[in-house]
C-alpha cells in the first residue's frame, strides 16, 4: 500500500517535471499561444480592477520607499522630495497621472515621435516578480492597434518594445530585459552603438560596440538610431531619447568599446505608456 | 492532506489571488529598490502544511499560472517553483516542525533557492549581456522579505486548511508509576 503510494507520487512528480520540459521547448521563443491569450483575456479585466483597487496602497509602500531614499540627499533636493511626498501622501492618483499624460503629450509635440506612428496610451497592470525578467503587462492589446514588436515609450522616453499580444492586453519587454538590444546613437557626436542591459540593475545601460576613435563623454544624450537600409529599416523611429552617458571612461571605450547609460525613464515605475502602434515591425 | 472539493476549491482560489497579488500589488512596489517575491512563499508555506505532492502541484500551478499571465515562456516558473514546494514538503515529511522559527527560515532559505532557480533558467535559455551584481543584493533581499512574510503566510494557509490537515497525534508520555510507600 506504502510502495503503491510512493510510485504514484513518484510518477506524478515525473509527470510534473516532463511536463514543464516540454511546455518550455515548445513555447519558447514562439510569442503567446491560444492558451495563454485565453488565460489573459479571462484576467486582464480582473487584473485591471486589481491593479486600480491596489494602487493607493502600493503609492504608500513606494512613498515609504521614496523617502528613505530621499533622507541621504542633500538640501537642494528637499523641495523635490517635497512634492513627491505631496504626490504620494494626498493619493492625488489623477494629479500624478495627469503630469504623465502631459508628458507624453509634450513628447509627441516635440516632434519625438514621426509622422506614420500612431500613439496608443496603456497603464501598466503587471510586472514581472523575478529580476531576470524585465517586463510589464499592459491594458491595451490588439483591439487598440497594437502589435508584436510596436516600440513602446512613456514621458521621459524610450521603455521597451511589445513581444505579445492578447485581445486586451500586451506584454512589454523592457529595454532592461536580457533579450533587449536597441540600435542607437550619442547626440551630437553620432556615434553609433547598440544599448544593452546590464541585467538587474534597471538604472543601468550599456552602449555596446561602439566606435572607440570618437571619445564620447559623460552627460551627453543617447538616443534611437533608427536605421533603415536594403528594405528592411528599424522597428524604433529615429531620435527617440533613451537616456544620458554616466560613466565614460576613456580606458572602457578603448578597451571594450563601450560606455555606461542611465535610462531616461524610471523603468522600476512605470505607470503610464504609450504604444507607438502603425511604424515597421520589421 | 485530505483533498476534499471544498479544499481544492479553496487551494484554486488561493493560487489565484496569490498570482493576483503578486503582479498587481507585491511586483510594482520597491522597498529599498526590491520588489518582495510572495510567490515562493506562498508556495512553500503550501508544501510544508500539505507535503511533498501539494508542494509540487500548487508549485507548478502557481508557475503555470505566472507564466500564462505575463506571457512568457510556459514552463520556466513552474519547474522552478514545483522544486521549491516540493523540496518544502519533503522537509514537512522529513522533519517535526517544532519551532516557530522554522516556517519562515525555511521560506527565506527556499525564496533563495527559488530566485536562483530563476536565474539558472534564463541563463539556460541564454543571457548574452552583462549580469550586474545588484542581482545579488535583489536575491538576498527578497529572501529578507521572505522571512518577514513567511510566518503570517504559514499561519494564514493553516488557519485556512486546517479542516485538510492531517496533524500529528499528541504523544503522551505514559504516567511514571507511583511508589506506593516509597
């Protein structure tokens, strides 16, 4: 009887272990299958109740966070600090998502964003728990235009690129994410290079492969490349800012012909974005 | 753990709520720039009321689930976090439970473990680009927030459970004999 029930959960442990081999074989590197745009269309309108009831106290953990944060800075920064416990403490969610939505508004006046691309805004409703993963699922999905691969920004700039998409959702592969590489270039040098991530560390980009005659320095801007050549032409418009050179050492670009990028956008909080949805998707 | 349909129903709902949670509350908040991972805890607070098998299974369910929600790769999470309850439930099997202290140890030691499984699955699914250190730091942290989470998710579970749970009998310590005279 004993015997019996140990080779039964032996088997069922196998059974376990077989099957998750398999599922990973099968659906790796093949985007979202019918399963899983079944399961996110079933939970996304629950996840995004979730997501709205859950936001006033996950303001107040991130407030706490903010603050302690906050605490080592210098004078200069109080006044800053102090909006942002204004922001966070009053719950003021509209104040905070309106100062978003302007932000994207400005980017797409800037001129930022070219003819041809249609902006389609989306709140971020998950985000990935292990730190190996970077990416977030957001509330729009192929209802509202938007497809695998359309670039992804929110009001500071680029955030990530779209690799699945359900019905009412979409999953966002951040620019952080191991899988990430997006070709760009150091205003106003134009060196060119392609960003990686230094994976764990969001605030923390490296510009890989780049031309070590031309010395870039720090505090200079990165943005898209953008190319476009042969037919085939990048899934990112060009001038799309990414974010700004922090360490640029003339040893490491000689030496491993890269330099350090701080991201533009706070990629550990993100809330609202935008798809830019009719570009290539090459 | 006796499996009635009233428990699996119960078990349903909370792999449900608990993959809920974790996406829509315990993934975007940072405390000291960590996110907590409730996940493994949940899963290995279930192995160790339940056993080997509850383990394994919730383990995979709540991987499944994950996976499904976030649109990855079907499979990695599973795997990872099937082990976890699985190896939660072989100490339930193993060992007594006799200090409070042990629930959320074992979680701490367990999230670790469940993290690393993480990484050595997208390392086996290739990572081409730097891996920088703050990736220790997220790993010991979580498991910090592991151990902090880990004993009111215990007792919370077995509250829950506790009409499924199959507890060790009391053993009285037979009488010492009286000495009449002595």
């Amino acid at each position: 009887m004993y015997r019996k029930q140990v080779r039964r959960r032996r088997a069922v442990l196998a059974l376990l272990i077989i099957g998750s081999f398999v599922l990973l074989t099968i659906t790796y590197g093949s985007g979202s299958n019918g399963l899983q745009r079944g399961v996110s269309t079933i939970f996304s309108p629950v996840q995004s109740v979730a997501d709205g009831a859950l936001k006033p106290a996950r303001d107040l953990v991130n407030w706490f966070d903010q603050t302690f944060d906050a605490r080592g800075r210098n004078s200069r920064l109080q006044d800053e600090l102090r909006a942002a416990r204004q922001e966070a403490v009053g719950a003021d969610a509209a104040l905070a998502e309106n100062a978003q939505l302007r932000k994207l508004v400005q980017l797409n006046r800037g001129g930022a964003i070219p003819s041809g691309y249609e902006p389609v805004t989306g709140r971020v409703i998950a985000r990935s728990p292990t730190v190996w993963f970077s990416d977030v699922t957001i509330d729009a999905g192929s209802g509202d235009g938007v497809e695998v691969n359309d670039p992804v920004v929110n009001g500071d700039g680029l955030v990530g690129t779209v690799t699945a998409v359900t019905g009412g959702s979409a999953q966002v592969t951040l620019i952080a994410d191991s899988s990430s590489a997006v070709s760009a270039k150091v205003v106003p040098l134009g060196v060119q290079g392609v960003i990686r991530p230094n994976v764990g560390d969001p605030g923390d980009l490296i510009l890989d492969f780049i031309d070590s005659t031309k010395h870039i320095n720090k505090g200079q801007a990165v943005v898209t490349a953008g190319w476009r050549g042969q037919g085939i032409e990048s899934r990112f418009p060009p001038n799309l800012p990414i974010g700004e050179v922090t360490t640029a050492s003339i040893r490491e670009q000689e030496a491993q012909q890269q330099v350090h990028v701080r991201p533009f956008a706070d990629l550990r909080d993100l809330d609202l974005v935008q798809v830019l949805t009719g570009g290539s998707r090459e | 753990m006796i499996l009635t349909p009233k428990i699996f129903a119960r078990l349903v709902a909370i792999v449900v709520l608990g993959v809920l949670l974790q996406l829509s509350f315990f993934s975007q908040v940072a405390v000291f720039h960590v996110s907590p991972d409730l996940l493994p805890v949940l899963v290995i607070s279930l192995g160790l009321l339940g056993g080997t098998m509850t383990g394994a299974v919730t383990g995979f369910s709540v991987g499944f689930l994950l996976d499904c929600l976030l649109i990855e790769p079907l499979g990695g999470a599973s795997l990872v976090l099937l082990a976890t309850g699985y190896l939660a439930g072989l100490f339930r099997e193993r060992f007594e439970i006799h200090s409070p202290l042990v629930p959320p140890l074992l979680c701490m030691g367990l999230t670790l473990f469940a993290e690393l499984g993480f990484g050595a699955v997208e390392l086996m699914l290739g990572v081409d680009t730097a891996v920088s250190g703050l990736v220790v730091r997220d790993l010991l942290v979580k498991s910090i927030y592991a151990f902090v989470l880990g004993w009111p998710i215990y007792l919370g579970l077995k509250r829950l459970l506790r009409p499924a749970l199959i507890e060790e009998s009391t053993v009285r310590r037979p009488r010492r004999p009286t000495v009449l005279g002595a």
